[in-house]
C-alpha cells in the first residue's frame, strides 16, 4: 500500500510506517511563538520545571500581532518575551520584521519534509513547501521547548485535485474559499488536505501559501503541496531524493478525493459572519462598503499586492472608502516598494502600514463601526474581529479586493 505526503513525512521522523490513527510521537525540527502568546509559554516552561531549552537554535520568536502596541498591556508581552529570550539563550528573533507565517518560510526556518509547530492556528500555511505544520496552545508548546518531542495522531488524508488553465480574475485565494464552502468549517476536522493536479503545478508558492494558509477554516490538521523547482528556489535548496518523492502514491490510501475543473471556478466571496459563507462575488454586485483591506498573512505577499497594484494603476479608490494595504513581512515591503508597486498603490489613494499582522486581528488601526462593512483579503470574517460585532466582513482575493475599493462597492473583478 502506498502513502499519502502526510503519512510519508512521518513514518520518516519515527524510523517506520505510518498508518492513519496511530498515535507516534515525532521529533520536532522547529517550532514558532508569537508575541500574544509568549507570556503564557513562559509561564508554563517554568511551571514545567524546565531550566533550559532543548535546542535555542530550532526555536523562532516573532513579535507580530502587537506592533506597535495599541494597548497599554501588549508591552508586558514584549518584556517577558526579551526576558525569556536573554535567559534561555535565543537567537532566531524578530522585531516587527513582519508576519510569523510569511517570516517561517522567508527567513528560510522550514523546509520540505520538516515537522513544525506554532502558537497560531495558520501554522498550516508552511504546507505550502511541503512541510507538515500545525497549531498548538501554549501548554504543548511549554512542553516542546523542554523535550523537543511531540505526540501526534497521524491524520488521513483528502485528496484536492485541480486541473486546468484558471479564469485571469481568479486566484488560489478563490480556490480556497470555494473548497472551505464545500467541506464546510468541520468537513476536515484533523484531516491533512493534500493539493496536486496541473493548476497545482503551475502556481507560485506565495499562491500555495494561500491555501495552506486557510486550510485551518475547514478544520484540518494541516495541508501539504509536493515540493518542486519552485519550492526549491524558494527554499534556497536543492531538493534531495526524499524532498522530491514527498508525493501521494497512486495507491495511497486517501478518505476522499475532491476534483475542480480550474476554467469553472468564479471569484467567490466568504460572507459574514462565517468563512465557509461561500458566495460568487456577483451574488452581491453592487453592495456598498466603507473599506478595503489588503495584506495578511493570507494575502500580503509581493504578487498579492501586485495583483491588486494592476487592478489600481492610473485609477482612484472611490470617495468615502478607505484602503489599508499592510505588506506581509518587511522584505515584503522594500520589494514593493523597488518595483513601484507601493507608490502605484499610494497613487491610488492606499494607506500603507508597516508589516505586520495589524487589521487582521483587530488591532494597530484599521477597525470599523457599527453598520460598517469591509472587504478584506484576510482568513477570518468573524463578529467582532475588525471592530465591534456589528461589522460586516466579506473575505475575497487582492484583485477583488482592489476592484471593490475602484468601485466602492462590491464588484466582480
């Protein structure tokens, strides 16, 4: 019988095969903490009664959420984090360099094949080389930092095959969101989503890092893409033997298979208040709105910001409507603004914010009101999460996105 990546990935951490539902326990090659959650892993490392870390090198600090502060308590997160760091010896820290899921990938922290866990359910996003990654809370990974293990259930697996040349007003984003509203906010619940097929192939890993991103909004446990020339690349790495044959078998054993013809796919929206709320964006042409964000670690990578650049050149977002552009990582933000694709953005009446995770999580400017309603490039649409409960929060692609802010209403692109 053969596997599928995720089966593949690790029976070769534990020295033998996998089956879904076994219960092994892995070694881990990196792990992620965020600011928001620092202070309680700290608290818990110490409880444990753990005096030092296993491996400084193998474990990454990012201060994302909460830069700069917006609240007068977000600074203890800062203190007990730089505490934490100069008592336990680590090096891998970045201050506002950008946010943690674009970060792990672009500093180069994973590579195909890798087992990594974070304090953020997105960790899914680093699926898109290969890797398996997951979320876990602060007490998981309090226990990780003093062992360097991790017990896991291996997860089966559905198949998502897409084939075809896709319509030039669709994106992974659009992909994503469509798949989310058939399997439905539980319909992966601790299953590995595996992407393959010729569309697939063709994607950038910045259009992956989309859909491993959300795959967390169907509920699973992770979502993996076969490493190729791109990821390579991308990963400054020559893939070895077993970084290539990160592949489902043909006889792979998979729960279910999922095929999309990529020319019959439509830009969708995911309406309020819940993600897997999937609509073609025509089902709400013409419904006003008050702003426009674009960035996340959903969508603020280059060719997002690009792709929404293009829809904008030689044009003017529409009057009352604000557009808040927040590039994923600070690299992110210098290749922007070298290209022009920042100033043609400004031109277009954007308001461009340091890197970092800022509207997204409600916080570092940007929320809305009562009776608002935004169109945002982001993960999650839920009440309350840019403001008070009583905004509207349609998620869609940079180029929806950008084409909305133009119009000042919801439009297809």
């Amino acid at each position: 019988m053969g596997q599928t990546i995720i089966e593949k990935i690790i029976s070769r951490n534990v020295g033998h095969n996998v089956n879904p539902g076994d219960i092994v326990t892995v070694s881990v090659d990196r792990v992620m903490i965020h600011d928001i959650f620092i202070p309680f892993v700290a608290d818990k490392f110490e409880e444990m009664g753990f005096t030092k870390l296993w491996n400084p090198d193998k474990v990454v600090l990012i201060y994302d959420h909460l830069v700069p502060a917006s609240q007068v308590d977000d600074t203890r997160h800062f203190r007990v984090g730089d505490a934490f760091v100069k008592k336990y010896g680590m090096t891998h820290v970045h201050r506002s360099d950008g946010i943690c899921h674009q970060l792990m990938t672009e500093a180069l922290y994973v590579k195909p094949g890798d087992i990594v866990f974070g304090t953020d359910s997105h960790t899914t996003t680093y699926g898109c080389v290969g890797a398996f990654s997951s979320g876990i809370g602060y007490t998981e990974m309090a226990s990780i930092l003093g062992t360097g293990t991790m017990w896991i259930k291996v997860p089966e697996t559905i198949k998502v095959v897409i084939e075809g040349e896709l319509p030039s007003n669709v994106t992974s984003k659009d992909i994503i969101l469509r798949l989310i509203g058939d399997l439905r906010a539980d319909g992966a619940t601790y299953q590995a989503l595996e992407f393959c097929g010729d569309t697939v192939e063709q994607m950038s890993v910045a259009s992956r890092m989309t859909m491993a991103n959300m795959a967390i909004e169907a509920g699973a446990k992770c979502a993996l893409f076969t490493p190729d020339e791109k990821t390579a690349k991308y990963c400054q790495i020559t893939l070895s033997d077993k970084e290539r044959s990160l592949v489902g078998d043909a006889d792979a054993s998979y729960i279910r298979t999922i095929h999309y013809q990529a020319s019959e796919l439509v830009p969708v929206l995911a309406c309020p208040s819940q993600v897997d709320n999937i609509h073609p964006v025509s089902e709400y042409e013409g419904t006003p709105i008050d702003q426009v964000f674009i960035g996340s670690c959903t969508n603020g990578r280059l060719e997002d910001l690009q792709r929404a650049a293009a829809v904008l050149k030689g044009k003017h977002i529409a009057p009352f409507v604000k557009l808040i552009v927040t590039p994923a990582s600070r690299k992110v933000y210098q290749e922007a603004l070298a290209d022009g694709t920042l100033l043609t953005l400004s031109k277009a009446g954007a308001m461009i914010t340091h890197p970092g995770c800022g509207l997204c999580c409600g916080r570092t400017g940007g929320i809305l009101t009562d009776g608002e309603r935004v169109v945002a490039t982001n993960n999650r649409n839920f009440l309350g999460r840019m403001g008070t409960s009583k905004v509207e929060i349609f998620l869609a692609s940079p180029v929806t996105a950008a084409a909305c802010a133009v119009a000042g209403r919801i439009v297809t692109p």
